[in-house]
C-alpha cells in the first residue's frame, strides 16, 4: 500500500471541535495525530467546509486545518499553521 504522509501518525483517542466560519460546532473525535496532520470523526462531514480551526480540547490548542479526504463519517486533515492563541 503506497502511504501518501509526510510523517506518521500516532493513534490518539482526544475530544475535539470543529469550529465553522460561521460560527457554529461540531464535535468531533481525533483519532491520528500527527506534526502536520489528522483524522478526525464526525457524525457527518456535510457541512463542514474545505478549511476551518480545529480545537483540541484536552490542551485547548486550535489550530488552522485544510481537508485533504472525507469518508461518510471521516475527515484526513493537513496543519496549515502554527497553533492559534
């Protein structure tokens, strides 16, 4: 199997958002984490546009992220910046 990322993953089970443009939340789960990316779940993925901040709870860090690929219930994610404050 050809994997496409840059660095590996760390399997992580961390509450998370995903905070909209427009102000809305969807709760998510992070399940890989890694330096420059993740995959998170969700209930659905539609809705959720191709950029937006993902807020890890346990450390409060949000941080800037691109889609990459969606599944029915699944986001791969790519970090675009460095942490928001």
């Amino acid at each position: 199997m050809n994997d496409r990322r840059e660095q590996a993953r760390q399997r992580v089970l961390l509450a998370g958002k995903v905070m909209l443009p427009g102000g809305g939340v969807i709760d998510c789960t992070v399940r890989d984490r890694s330096e420059c990316g993740a995959r998170i779940k969700v209930q659905s993925v539609i809705g959720i546009p191709d950029r937006f901040q993902l807020l890890i709870e346990t450390t409060a860090t949000m941080i800037e992220v691109c889609v990459e690929w969606r599944k029915q219930n699944e986001l791969g994610v790519r970090i675009v910046g460095p942490p928001i404050d």
